[in-house]
C-alpha cells in the first residue's frame, strides 16, 4: 500500500547532511568490495517495499540471481521509502558514513536531496549506450524525475501517478453516469453523491490531507509552488490555492470527510472499502491492493485527477541509483540489475503483480499485458494519465516544503484555519528555509 508520512525528521536530517557532508571518497571500506574473481560480484541493493509488494521484489532479485550467475543481488528491506521513511533516513546516514549500498530506491521528490549530496553516481554514460533504458524507450513523463540540473541520476524503478478511485454503484444509484473530469464537477457530484441517514452518512468524497495530491490541486489550477530560481515559495496565490480552498468548503459542509494524522490515507482506504466514500483520492500503485480488498463488494473505476483547467500531476513512487562508493566492476553488475528490472519483460510482469505502472514503451504492443488491460480498465486510466505529469521543483529544500505544506493542509482541512491562512504560513517557512534563516 502507498504511505506518505510526514517529512520533518527526514528534512531535518537532510539539511545537515547538506551542510556536513561532501562527496563519499572513493577510498571508504564497501562491503561489496569484498569480492573476488572466484565468486559471483556482489550488488547490495536497499529498497523501501514491505508486504507483498516486498515480497515481490524478493521473487524478481531471485530470478535475477537464477539467470545471472556471475552476479549476486542482495536485497535488503530497510523500512519504507516513502519522504521520510526509514529507508530515506538510513541511506542519508549511510552517505554520511561514506558506507551506502551500490543501489538504492529514491522515492522521486527526494531525487534533488539526494543529487545534492555528490553521493549518486551519474548514469548518462549508461543511459547513452543502453538499448533498454533512456527518455526515448519510456512511457511517457517516467524520466521527470531522474535528470537533475543536466545530470542523470535514476532510472524509474516503481512508478505511480495519483488517481480518483470512485464507487460506481454509489455514482449509478445517484443517477451519475461518468466520474468527474474537472474540480467544480467533483465538487458537484460530491454534493449528489452525501447521504446522512441518522448515524450512519456516506461522503461524497474524502480528500487526503497530504502534499502529493495536493501538487496536482496547485498546478491544475494554474499555480505554482516555487518561482523559476527556486529562491521563493509561490503556492500561496489565488491559482495556488483555488482547489485546496474549494475541497475545505466541501468538507466543513460535510459533502466530503478527511481524516487526519499519519494513518489518514489507510482510514481513507478503509472507508472506501467499506462503502462509506463514494470518491477518494489514491496513487495507482495501489490499484491491485484496492482490487483484493472490494473484490465484488462494489463496482469501482479509476479517472485522472481532474483539471481546472490544467491537466497536470505529480509523479509518484521511486527511481532506481547507484553509488558513487560502488567500484566499476559492482558498478556495472548494478547497471545490468537495473536493465534487467527495467526490461519490457520484467516491468511488465511486476506491473501485472503489483498495480505500479511499466516503464517501457515497448510494453503496450505487448498481448499479453494487452489482455491485462482489457480485464484491468483501471490500469488504463493510469496509463493515460502519464502524459500529464509535470516536474515537480528541483530544489534541495523541496522536501521541507512539502513539510509545511502538510502541515497547512492539515490545519485548513482540520481547524478554523483558513486555506489562504495556512498557506501564507507554509510559504513564509519556507523562503526562510531557502534563505537560510
């Protein structure tokens, strides 16, 4: 299931770890050094998946292993790659050590943290000589995330976009034959769609009180969340905050329920399944997941976040890195895990397993995933959903941002505070963060 925590501990920690740390030297002890010409050359690989997605992954590095004998992958969970999740603060730490694995997942909007660091190794040199990786062989935005300033630093690892998951019994029952595409029409079909029958009330839509969809909320507006020099916060505008505003109204109306905290998309999730939400917001990632948990409770469909009147969105999920610290010959074994897992095969499958999104153009002339699709619709609204997604800001200070942003929302969404209030705020905090104050 997709998490975003809050990012304090981890935009706290990365600040230092820009202020106190320099480029790993090439010297430092590496455990998969350690290797010689008798055995297989070790990659020690950190990913941030639990559960069946976790298990997953495991399944896949064991197949690599099988058919790639003179190469070893490790894979070691290490906690959630989410902002600010383990995973996230034990690579920093380990950059600081002069001690991280050769590969890692980086969840995308920690991409320029991490770039920043002088700790990722650039790929350009690879990418240029791949036949399987590369801007021209991906679906389309998947490389949004992975050049930094010029540079290249990830390959798309698991990808996702969000999405409006709704209740399509609940929309019939009301007489609504097609979900929404624009905000006044979810603001519209939310109110439609509210039922309060004593104690027990159905939600027309149940918003998440979190910064990932949020970015798609400022940006189809016509907002935008920092100005082209990333020196000032300008999501704090009328276009900025047009949407967020619009969902604050829905909820202290009780046309729409949030639910705060760290567990607040998991309660989201949960009132959906339950069919007391008719419409919520939700990262295609989870498609497979929400499939199991409404099984034939329901009927369900997927539609892209609405527009008004851009269409835009986020990325989501993690792109794939390698170390600096790594030495050539690790080096090059991680390149050639990471073009296995990136291969039309291999993406195809693990998104047929796990709801993630393929990375390969090649993948759609595919049958098989074809007739995946035809059984998937879901999937499809994804898929095209791509087209739109837009680069979120570069900034090493991206992740306090979205920090305060959170924060804000939880506030609004929560309290009295206004939406404007709020966001005046986390904008303020902001540029006193990248000023340096």
């Amino acid at each position: 299931m997709t998490t975003f925590v809050k990012t304090t501990a981890f935009a706290m920690l990365s600040s230092t770890l820009l202020a106190a740390c320099g480029t790993p030297t090439a010297s430092a002890t590496h455990p998969s050094q350690a290797t010689t010409t008798h055995h297989p050359t070790t990659v020690v690989f950190w990913y941030g998946l639990g559960g069946a997605l976790g298990h997953q992954v495991q399944t896949m590095v064991a197949e690599f292993n099988r058919t790639h004998p003179l190469i070893h992958v490790e894979a070691d969970y290490e906690g959630s790659y989410s902002d600010s999740g383990p995973l996230q603060q034990k690579l920093l730490a380990a950059i600081v050590a002069h001690h991280p694995p050769d590969v890692a997942q980086i969840e995308v909007h920690s991409m320029p943290v991490f770039a920043a660091t002088g700790a990722l190794a650039p790929l350009n040199q690879y990418i240029n000589h791949s036949s399987i990786d590369g801007p021209s062989h991906y679906l389309p935005g998947m490389a949004v995330t992975t050049t930094i300033h010029g540079t290249i630093y990830g390959v798309p690892f698991n990808r996702s976009v969000p999405l409006i998951i709704y209740n399509a019994t609940l929309f019939k029952n009301a007489g609504i034959t097609k979900p929404p595409a624009t905000w006044p029409e979810l603001i519209h079909d939310a109110r439609l769609l509210t039922q309060h029958d004593g104690s027990q009330s159905v939600y027309g839509f149940a918003p998440l009180a979190n910064w990932w969809p949020w970015e798609s909320q400022v940006w189809s507006a016509g907002g935008h969340i920092m100005n082209q020099s990333l020196t000032r916060a300008t999501f704090d505008s009328p276009s900025g905050e047009k949407v967020t505003t619009a969902v604050e109204a829905l909820i202290h109306a009780g046309d729409a329920e949030a639910f705060p905290g760290s567990e607040g998309w998991d309660n989201t999730l949960t009132a959906f399944y339950q069919g007391k939400v008719a419409m919520i917001e939700d990262s295609s990632g989870d498609l497979g997941y929400d499939a199991q948990q409404i099984g034939h409770k329901f009927a369900w469909g997927a539609a892209m976040m609405p527009k008004d009147p851009v269409e835009a969105v986020p990325p989501g999920g993690a792109d794939a890195i390698i170390f600096k610290n790594a030495s050539k010959p690790v080096a090059n074994a991680a390149w050639t895990f990471i073009q296995w897992w990136t291969a039309p095969a291999q993406t195809m499958a693990w998104s047929e397993a796990t709801g993630y999104l393929p990375v390969q153009q090649a993948v759609l002339s595919n049958a098989t995933y074809q007739r995946f699709l035809a059984t998937h619709p879901q999937n499809k609204v994804a898929l095209a959903e791509l087209a739109y997604q837009k680069q979120p800001p570069q900034s090493p200070h991206y992740l306090a941002l979205l920090q305060y942003v959170q924060d804000a929302m939880q506030s609004a969404y929560f309290t009295n505070t206004s939406v404007s209030q709020a966001m005046k705020m986390a904008a303020q905090q902001t540029d006193a963060v990248v000023s340096g104050q």
